[in-house]
C-alpha cells in the first residue's frame, strides 16, 4: 500500500500564497509520481487557488470539514457539495481541533462522513486521545468510541474506503512527536478494529499519524508496520519541508 502523505495547511496560506507554494511543490515531488500519494487541505477561501494550481498534477486537493447537509440555513457553513463542485476530492473530519475546539462529536463526524461518501469525497476521519486520557490508560477505550461511534457505524463498505487518522491530541502543534513504538502500538490497535469490522479488506484503508510530523521524523514513523502515510500540519506550510516528508514516504 503507497503511503499517503497530507497537508492540513489549517486557517494558514492565503488564496494569494498558493500559487507560489504550488510552484515549490509539484516540481519538488514531481519524481515521487506513483510512489506516494500527496495531498494538500487549504482553508475554504485556498480551495479553489488550490484546486487551480494543482490542476494537471500529482497533488490532490482537500477541505478541511465541511457541514453534514447538502444546504439549508446553516450560516457560515460549508456544504461538500460546493467543495465537489470546486473540483475538491478529499475531506477531513472530526479533527481533533474541531473535536476539542468547535465541540463536534462522533454522531456528528458519522453524519458528516456518510454525506461525504454519498458525495464521492474521500474523506479522511481523525481519532487519538487527550494527554490526560492517555495518562488515565484510557487511550485504547477512547479510540475503540471514536472508531465505532464517529466511523463504525457508517458499515463496512464505507469504512473500507475512509481513510483513518491516529492524531493523539497531545502531539498536535506541541512540537511533541508520539515516539515511533507508541505511533505503532496505537496503529495496530486501530487495525486489529478493522479487520473485526471489514476481515479481509481492512488491510486496504490506510491509517495515517498526525502529531509534529517533521521532515527528520517522517521516515522513522511511515517505517512502522502499521502507519500509511502522515497528516501535517505546521511542517506543511513550509513546501520545500513538506517535499522532504513526501520523500520519506515514498
Ligand atoms: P501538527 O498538526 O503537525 O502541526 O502537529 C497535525 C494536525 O493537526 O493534523
């Protein structure tokens, strides 16, 4: 399985930026074509410069949420019906910044990933847990919830082409990497949940690490049984470093 390599550029990058970084970029990893698959998740406004400046390449553009209705009186929502009609073929869901910060639970996540799929969004679902449930032992019980509660119920069909994310809260833009053991130890709990709920097919949905991904660290993590590729955040914004972490998995 090619590992995928992803960027959540997060309320980074203005509309006017993309263009320049995309000029780093692509011809950055142009060599990588095939051996990893790279994607980039722009703020909304970002999105179309995005999918413009990507267009023809090998990077793959994404949003970083969207709203689980495909319109109606939700003001200052986005639907992932607009992101489609942009030209968006990625999501990202229930981030833990949007778990812990805008309060969204795993109902809502599962609602916002059925929509997604019905779509034709490939959508990639974070989990991980907090420091302290981490420091409580909890942190298997959390992710077995947030499996089954915000991607579990979405049945198998779907849950064989999501995407999930192993972002333990802790490692999030502190600069605190989870070690390469603690990635996998993780990782593989996450994919002993998949082959209960998919058998065979778990072995197809790639499980991703976030958590200060940086280009020395990258190789040492995607090296690791279970881990598929990276979701970064502060080291994507910098596309030469970004570069150096889609080597490393390639
Ligand atoms: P970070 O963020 O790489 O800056 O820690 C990762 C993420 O939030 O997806």
């Amino acid at each position: 399985m090619k590992n995928l390599v992803a960027g959540n550029w997060k309320m980074h990058l203005s509309p006017r930026e993309v263009a320049g970084y995309a000029g780093r970029f692509a011809p950055e990893t142009a060599n990588l074509v095939g051996t990893v698959d790279l994607l980039v998740c722009p703020s909304f406004p970002a999105l179309p410069a995005a999918v413009a400046a990507f267009r023809g390449t090998h990077v793959a553009v994404g949003a970083q949420n969207m709203h689980q209705e495909l319109s109606g009186a939700y003001t200052g929502e986005v639907s992932g019906a607009a992101l489609v009609d942009l030209g968006v073929g990625w999501v990202i869901l229930g981030h833990s910044e949007r778990r812990h910060v805008f309060g969204e639970t795993d109902a809502l996540v599962l609602a916002k990933l059925k929509r997604a799929h019905e779509l034709g969004l490939k959508a990639i679902v974070c989990v991980g847990e907090l420091l302290e449930e981490r420091d409580r032992g909890e942190t298997e019980a959390v992710l077995r919830r947030q499996f089954s509660e915000s991607l579990g119920g979405a049945g198998p069909a779907l849950v064989t082409k999501t995407t999930l994310a192993y972002e333990p809260v802790w490692a999030i833009g502190t600069g605190r990497t989870a070690t390469p053991e603690t990635a996998q130890e993780a990782h593989r709990f996450l994919r002993g949940l998949l082959e209960k709920a998919l058998g065979a097919a778990s072995e197809g949905v790639r499980i991703l690490y976030g958590g200060s991904v940086k280009p020395d660290n990258a190789a040492e993590l995607m090296a690791q049984a279970d881990v598929n590729g990276v979701l970064v955040g502060g080291a994507s914004l910098d596309p030469e470093g970004f570069a150096a972490i889609a080597r490393a998995g390639a």
